[in-house]
C-alpha cells in the first residue's frame, strides 16, 4: 500500500517506520520539501521510505495518516490539499493538546466538538477514522509492549473505511478482539477526552507502556 | 462508621445499601424530609438506615458522598450546610452529564475545571475526594460483576482522607493494586472527562458491567 503521512514528530516517524517494515511504501509530508526530521527518517527507513511537503505525502498515499499536532491538524491538512486527500482513507491520530498555560495540558477543542469531527467537517470527500490516539506511540505500532491485552478504538463515518483501518491495526499486532469500533466521528470527542486522565496515568508511568483495557 | 448520603438515586441507593451491609449507619439526605425514595430506601435496609434531609445527612455523617447530578451538586450541598460539612471526607460521585440537548450528552463543566474542583473551591473546609465516577454502580459496590481485575480512581487534596476512601474502597472488594491514585482534585478533570467515552461504550454494552482497566 502507498502511505502519506503529515507530521514529522515522533508519532509520524514512529508509525511510518512500522509501516515501512511491513512493507509499505510511506512517504512523510512536512511544510516544506526538506524537513531535516523528515529527511532524516527517510534516509533511515530505505528505498520504501521518501520525504516531501504535505501535498506531496497526501498526492502519494491510498492512506493517509495525520500525525500533526490537534491544534496545527486542519491546517496542516488543508496545505495538503483537500485534491489530495478527496476519497481517500484519514486515519486522525491527532489529539488536541494545548501545553502553552503550562501542566496540565488542556485541550483546543472538546465536549461537544472534536479535532477528528473538525476534520471530517472540513474535508467532507474524505473518509475520516479516529484512531490510536489513545496511547504512546510505542504502544501503537507494537501493542505487546503493553503486557496482556489492551484496547484500541476506532470512529469513522465509512464502515469501509473503517475495515481497512482495522487492517492496518491487525498488522501492527492488535488482536481482532481488541480493537473497538465506537461508531460514528463524533464518538472522537470520547477517544480525544481522554487525555486529560492519560497525563495522570503518564505522571504515574512515564515510561508510557501502558494503556486502557476495557474489561466486561 | 455514620455516613451521610446526599441524593436520592440509584448512585445513593446502591452506595447506601452496600454501606449499610457493611454494618454502617447511613442517613440518605434529600431536598425534602419525606422524599419517596428515600424514605423507601430507608425501610427496605433496617435499622442502621434512615431519611432525611441533606442537611440532616451532612450533620449524621463522619463521611458523605455526594451522589447528585454533576449539575445540581453544588446547590445540594450547599443546603447541606457548610457547617455540616466543614472538616468532614466528602466522596465526590458525582459526573457533569448534560442530557438536556440529547444524545449523546455533553458535560456542563470540563477540560479547565471539574465538579470535584468546584466543590473543593466552594467549601475549602471539606475533604473532597473524586472517585467512584467512572463505572455503574452496580460495579462500584461489587468490583467482581466485572470479570478479572479493573481499575478506580482516587483524587484529592488531603492524604488522610484518600486512606479513607481508599479503606472504604477495599470493605466494598476493591484490591489495593486496583486504586490508583491520581494526585491532587484537579485530576477530577480527567476521570469526568472519560464519560463521553463511557457513554459510547455503554452504547456497546448495554448491561453496564464494565470497566476500564489501566494495564502496563
């Protein structure tokens, strides 16, 4: 599969090389052509791996992958370019973290909005799924990290969408009984509130293996 | 151990009864002396329960949990009387759920403040203590309806009340590895703010015997 990702910080590099190593040609989009991050992780990651801006990566990818920061997302992905991204399956990562009033973290956007809603507002032609945003980004691309089984959830408008996603979480290692589909976007504002209690549980952990389990 | 209980809802009734099995004295508070539910509550569970009204409650007991609406909390307790409640461990229940504009429903306080704050900020003599927010009642007073082990959460200001609850907790079959504690009363923000999440889920598992469980 060809995959786009926006974003060159450590969520972007990190997924990108997982799905490099599966086999997939990704090329990581940054606001200009020669990011050194973006450069530097292509470089690293072989013949699969390219850099470019983020129109470049959204023209290239099936998939596209936004791992920019919730509060910089919609306009990163405009500068990507809603031709770019027309049809095409969004897998939004991003969490609306507002560090600048300091610790604790609040968030730009919740209770009844959300970055992934925002983002599918935005972008009506593209198939939006929140997903992975729940957990560190080592977490995400090896779930085992975590011991026993964790929980990962998906939102998305596009049942199809959502399969595909699905997919690509079974191939990062997520148990198919593990991955839980919330329904429709607006359930993003749940994946994205919970945040605030993951700071604490990152305060607690800072080696941030860990994660939800949803028990019943 | 006198316990007050302000509310007179499933929440109270469930906390209350367990209490009283547990061998307490609980005094369920309401707006009237003579509210239905809990004078009815009060002559199903013996002698060791009795009705009254929330300022009753509050002067009865050592411990009080506030099993209101998020919403009208404030407003309970303040006709619980300060008096009544100044110096006493005070377990905040209660969940900002606003399901006045529809499903799903939104919080009437969030992200930069939170319904244990608040209370914490109006009566600076009390011990508030955030917990028990983030299940079903059912699960509160019975972890084990929930298969393997999940998770509770504790915040608040003082120590000693935390023990407190964190014993109270245990009576009602709470492992110690399960409480997690969460630091100070903002961290309220957090365990409120995972009830959109909460919601969906119960969406998904209607008979409510779940939970979250912090694995790592």
């Amino acid at each position: 599969m060809k995959i786009g990702i926006i974003g060159t910080g450590m969520v972007g590099a990190t997924l990108g090389s997982k799905l490099v190593q599966l086999g997939h040609e990704v090329k990581m989009g940054s606001r200009t052509a020669n990011n050194e991050n973006a450069v530097e992780w292509a470089k690293s990651n072989g013949s699969k791996a390219s850099a470019g801006t983020f129109s470049d990566a959204a023209a290239f990818g099936d998939v596209i992958f936004n791992c920019t920061a919730g509060g910089v997302s919609l306009n990163a992905l405009k500068l990507a370019g809603s031709e770019n991204l027309k049809g095409k399956v969004l897998v939004d990562v991003a969490n609306p973290l507002d560090f600048s009033k300091g610790m604790p973290p609040t968030l730009t956007v919740c209770n009844t909005d959300s970055i992934g809603e925002q983002i599918q507002r935005t972008f009506p032609d593209v198939k939006v799924v929140k997903s992975l945003n729940t957990m560190n980004c080592k977490v995400m691309v090896e779930p085992s990290v975590v011991p026993g089984d964790s929980s990962i959830f998906l939102a998305g408008n596009d049942a199809g969408a959502k399969e595909k996603v699905r997919g690509i979480l079974e191939s990062f290692g997520w148990k198919a009984g593990t991955i839980i589909d919330l329904g429709d976007i607006t359930a993003s504002r749940g994946t994205e509130m919970v945040l605030p209690l993951w700071m604490r549980l990152y305060g607690l952990y800072p080696n941030q293996s860990f994660n939800f389990r949803i028990v019943k």
